[in-house]
C-alpha cells in the first residue's frame, strides 16, 4: 500500500492584504500590525501573534494577519509533535475564519495524532461542507472511518475518492481492502489504518521563512 503523498502547503503566509489600510483608520493597530510584520520575517511568532492579537483587538481590519499567524505557530507545534498546542492554535484561528476547510483539515491532523478520531471526523465533516470536490478530505476520512471499525462507510468514502481522483492509488488499494473485510474474501492484506503522514505539512526547511501573502 502507498501511503497518501504529503503535500507541501508551503509557508503559511501573514495575510498582507490586510495591511493595505496601514495608515487608516486606527494608528495603534496599524502600528501594532507593522511590529507584527517585522516579528513574523524575524520568525518571532509568540512576538507577531501578541502584536497581531493586539491589532485584531482594536481593529478587526488586522484580524486576518491573526489568522495567518497562528497557522503558522500551529505547523511549528506539529512539526514538534505539540499537537494540542497547536489545536488550540488552529481553533483560534478559525474563531476568525471558520469557513477555512483547510485549516479543519489541519486541526483533524493534529486531533489524529492524539487518536481522538471522533474530532477529527468533526473536522472532516466541515471541511468537505466547505469544498466538497476536494478528494483528499474523503480519502482521509475514510482511514478515520476505517480505524473506527465503519468498514461501510470507509468504503463509501473510498469510492468518491476514486470518483473524484481514479488515479489515486491509495484510494484503489484501500477499496481491495475493504471490499475484502466488507465480504470476506479474499483475506486482505494489511492495510495500515491511523495516523499517516501530514498531508498539511510544508518541508521542514520551509518551516520559518518571509512570509508572503497567498493561500494560508
């Protein structure tokens, strides 16, 4: 079986667009948010997020570059297998977009680590809500059904998986498996179900680096 290929997200970037009223409206959360930019290249990111918070807080104009940061801090906590930091991370980022599916696909990860699959179905719920064509979300799904032992709809998920994306091969061996256990015959191969590896998750080198804006 191949396990899922990670996908590189690259470097989660403060949202600069949010930057363009600088100057407007209020000057302490303009300046705050310029104090927070120049943490964030440093890679400071308790300093950029104590900044931003505070921006946020006066003017939610700055609210995004929040978001943005915490994302980032989040896939650091990961990368240091801090996974209820960076949980708590990821739902304070969604306070501030929670029509995000892939920071749900992000925190799901991290709730997979700790084998608390029943939030991590949660998130899965509400990320394929929000973007339904998205294959991915089904395919993990599916693991997370299938290490509940709901071998049906593991199966189910497999299937629009391979609807959604024919030529993915972790889908294919997944449905052998199932299809196996949901009928007896042939005696499957095992099949690792759990935890695999980060789909999220950026390179390590690309960890801290200038942020730039573009999909968070």
């Amino acid at each position: 079986m191949h396990h899922m290929k990670v996908l590189s997200l690259g470097i989660v970037g403060v949202a600069f667009a949010a930057t363009m009223v600088l100057g407007q409206g209020n000057q302490e959360a303009a300046n705050l948010t310029r104090e927070g930019i120049e943490a964030s290249k440093a890679k400071d990111w308790d300093k950029a997020i104590t900044a931003f918070r505070r921006a946020a807080q006066l003017d939610q104009h700055y609210a995004p570059n929040l978001a943005s940061a915490l994302q980032q801090r989040a896939t650091i906590y990961v990368s240091q297998k801090k996974f209820q930091e960076a949980i708590a991370d990821y739902s304070e980022a969604l306070k501030i977009k929670s029509d995000a599916p892939d920071i749900y696909e992000r925190r799901a990860y991290a709730e997979m680590q700790l084998r608390d699959y029943d939030k991590a179905l949660h998130d899965y719920n509400q990320a394929i809500k929000l973007n339904p064509q998205e294959a991915k979300y089904y395919q993990v799904r599916a693991i997370i059904y299938q290490e509940k032992g709901d071998f049906k709809a593991a199966m189910a998920d497999t299937e629009k998986t391979l609807q959604l994306d024919p030529n993915n091969t972790d889908a294919q061996s997944r449905k052998r498996f199932l299809d196996a256990k949901l009928h007896g015959t042939p005696t499957p191969m095992p099949m690792p179900s759990g935890p695999i590896p980060n789909p999220n998750a950026p390179p390590p080198a690309a960890a801290g680096g200038t942020p730039a804006p573009g999909r968070p």
